[in-house]
C-alpha cells in the first residue's frame, strides 16, 4: 500500500461510553501528525515505510520522504531489540502498545524507544519514536534542535535541562581554572622575593627538602654583601634596592636554569647547585660572582661599592648533610670570609 499525496493513516483509538457508535473514525493530517509526532514511521506489513516525520527523516536521509515510500525495508534500516523474539511487523502489532526497544543497524547506531499501534483498516502500523536516556548523545550525532521535536514533547524540557546543564557546566569548568590559576600566582608569590624576582626562604628551603629526600647531591653558596648597609645609609633605601636588584641580576647570569637563586635576608643570598660536586668548580664560579660584584653599580649618576662575603658547602656521598646542616656550614664560611677581610670565598670542610 502506497501513501497518496497528502494522505495520512486513519488512527482509531477504543472507544468510551460517551462515544457515540455512529462517530467517523478520526483522520490526522499529514502536517498535523508532522508537528505531533515528527519521530513518526507508518509501514505496511511488508515492511515498507508509507511515512515519516521530519525529524526522523533527518536522521534517515534514506527515506524518501518525497515519494511517501522509504528506499530500504523497516528491517534493513532498524533492528527490533525489545520485545525479543518478535521477528514480523504482524507479530509487532499484536503487541500493540507495549514499549518497543529498537536502534539503526548502521553506525552511529541511535538507540530509540518507542510505541506502535495498528493503523485502520489493516494499513500497517504507526510506530512513534523518541531518544529516551540516550537524548543527548542522539542529539549531538544528529545535530538536532529543539525545533525538531513536537514543543509539547518532554524532549524540549530535557534539552533545555541539557544546554543549562551544559553552561553551568562550562563556568563551573571556568571558574575552576580561575581558580588554579590564581591559587598558581598566589603560590608563585609566596615563592618569590617582590623586590628582586628570586626565589624567598620557604622556596628555597622546600628545594633543599626535595633534594635530600631524592638523596641527590648538590652545593650550596651563600653570599652576604660587604658594604650595603653604607650604601643605605648615605644613598638612600632606594639606592640600596637598585643596589640588590643588580645583585640578582650578576646571580642569575652565573647560574644554570635548574639552580635556585634566592634572597633569605636583607642582603643574603642563597644559590643551591643540584648535582654540583666538584669543589674547583664552585670556587671558580664564586670567584666570577665576585669580580661582577665589585664593579660599581651606577645609581642616579653616581656609583655605589660593595663586595660579597661568600662560604660554600657540598652534600655528597658520606658527607651528605640535611638542609639545616648545610646551610649551618655555609653560614659559618661567610663569617669566616668576613674575618679573613671580606671579599672573599671560604669551602666548608
């Protein structure tokens, strides 16, 4: 049975006590039964597709819908997953109103519920159809709007649901990295010394920590400038900023990317050599520091002066020291340096 131009099944439902026997069974338009049920399939009992709503031609381009009759078979294009053992559209209407389970036999596969009941006069069956549960996964992989189902269908309010979902979602997504990244800043800076750009006591102490855990073997210098408080005191504290800055400036440019260079005091710095090992080694590179140090730092036209006091200490082998041990030795050479006139570089034994 072919479906004429314009033509639509004729659906009768039971009939109640008020309904008078004499009533012409009820005709629903094509374009009505388009706007109510646009995931609708009239087939006849041969399997072929007499009609389709818009939506699920849409999905099944297959389906000439110009002709009113499908290119491929009901069973060549869907495959009838629940109720099981059900093999004919004749054994499907005698089930007429029971939940139907069915999915495309070709990929992406769309998994729909749905309802059948027999048209009048043993034209076949009407069978509607919706997504259930898997709503939003049909709808991205059909790339289907609210406009494509009925507006009184509960598929609008669960794509609705959906899209809110889906921005909330997205700002919570957004605030999220907002909030790594300024929990991210907040922890750089309190890992950074504000005036010069190094790395500040905790930073450098959590460094040490992890190096000792890890047992690897590093040097530590540790330098206290010679001179400083005099430039504060005739110059001026911003002189002695600049003064400082430069100092960070010389540490830096002497040091590798994967040491820490750090300011733990007014005028201390720390440098922590993962892996440095060789004594000859670090009191050549001590030596460069000190050479840059003592060149004037210009400052408003006029050169300020100052040297470093500077002791190192190497954690190694059997001589591997905690971060508070290596840190008493360095401290204990500077004092050394200084005795011994400043300006100067002492290895702790």
């Amino acid at each position: 049975m072919k479906k004429a131009p314009g033509q639509s099944p004729v659906i009768t439902g039971a009939k109640t006590a008020a309904t008078l026997k004499s009533a012409a069974p009820m005709v629903l338009g094509a374009a009505a039964l388009d706007q109510m049920l646009p995931m609708h399939l009239w087939v006849d009992f041969h399997g072929r597709i007499l009609g389709a709503g818009p939506t699920l031609r849409k999905i099944c381009p297959e389906i000439d819908s110009d002709t009113g009759q499908g290119a491929l078979r009901f069973d060549q294009l869907f495959m009838i997953r629940r109720p099981q053992a059900t093999r004919s559209l004749r054994k499907l209407a005698e089930q007429s109103g029971r939940r139907l389970s069915l999915s495309l036999r070709q990929p992406p596969h769309t998994a729909f519920t749905g309802q059948s009941v027999p048209v009048e006069g043993g034209a076949g069956l009407l069978v509607n159809l919706s997504f259930g549960i898997n709503l939003t996964v049909a709808v991205s992989e059909h790339d289907l709007t609210a406009g494509d189902f009925a507006p009184t269908d509960l598929t609008v309010e669960m794509l609705y649901l959906s899209e809110a979902k889906s921005a909330v979602m997205a700002e919570l997504l957004s605030l999220t990295r907002r909030l790594q990244g300024a929990k991210s800043v907040a922890e750089e800076q309190a890992m950074t010394d504000t005036l010069t750009g190094l790395r500040n006591r905790r930073a450098m102490e959590r460094v040490m920590e992890d190096l000792h855990a890890r047992a690897t073997p590093f040097a530590l210098m540790q330098l206290d400038l010679d001179f400083f408080k005099a430039v504060n005191d005739s110059r001026g504290h911003a002189a002695g900023d600049h003064v400082l800055q430069e100092v960070a400036r010389v540490l830096l440019s002497e040091t590798r990317q994967g040491d820490t260079v750090a300011r733990i005091g007014g005028d201390e710095f720390v440098i922590v050599f993962p892996g440095l090992t060789d004594p000859a080694r670090l009191a050549a590179l001590g030596q460069r520091i000190l050479a840059k140090l003592e060149r004037p730092i210009v400052y408003d036209g006029a050169p300020c002066t100052i040297s470093a006091s500077i002791g190192t200490a190497l954690s190694h082998g059997p001589k591997r020291l905690s971060p508070s041990e290596a840190l008493l030795n360095t401290d204990r050479a500077v004092y050394a340096s200084k005795h011994a006139g400043r300006g100067c570089i002492t290895a702790h034994d």
